[in-house]
C-alpha cells in the first residue's frame, strides 16, 4: 500500500496523519505525540524569543522543509527493508 501527502494541501495531509494514527498500537500513538510535543514546544520557543521577527518566521519555515524531507528519505530506506511508516502501523 503506497500513501502519499499533497503538498499542497495540508487539511488533507493532518487527516491522512489522523487516518494513519487510527491504526496505530497505544505506545506508537504515545511516542508519536511525545515526539510531536518536543517539536512543538521547540517552534514555540523560537516564536516566544523572537516575537515579530520575519527572519524567524522564515527560519521556521525553512526548517519544517528540511525535516520533511528528512523524513521522508528516511522513510524511503526503512521501506527497503519493510519497515516503512505504512509496515509498522499496519
């Protein structure tokens, strides 16, 4: 099974999430959302410490991208050996 986000459409993306992560084992959800938290409260930071500041908000930006696509080569090599995101959560 191959799913695969729309670039641009993030409503459709979050629900694609959500869709995935009804599959998914209780510690898998917990782990995901733990990890989901530090990011979060990370961007936060950033936001709090530099409150109106364009340049942030294009750092935040520019770094929401470069993990995206961090995740998803990564995810590229675990589904070689099948252990993508689609494997694991079904």
């Amino acid at each position: 099974m191959s799913v695969g986000f729309k670039s641009d459409d993030i409503d459709a993306n979050i629900a694609l999430i959500e869709q995935l992560m009804s599959g998914a084992t209780q510690d898998f959800g917990n782990r995901a959302m733990r990890a989901g938290q530090e990011v979060e409260k990370a961007v936060h930071n950033v936001i709090k410490s530099r409150v109106g500041d364009p340049a942030a908000s294009i750092g935040i930006a520019f770094a929401v991208h470069k993990v995206a696509k961090m995740l998803i080569e990564g995810d590229r090599k675990a589904e070689e050996q099948d252990r993508g995101v689609i494997q694991l959560l079904s």
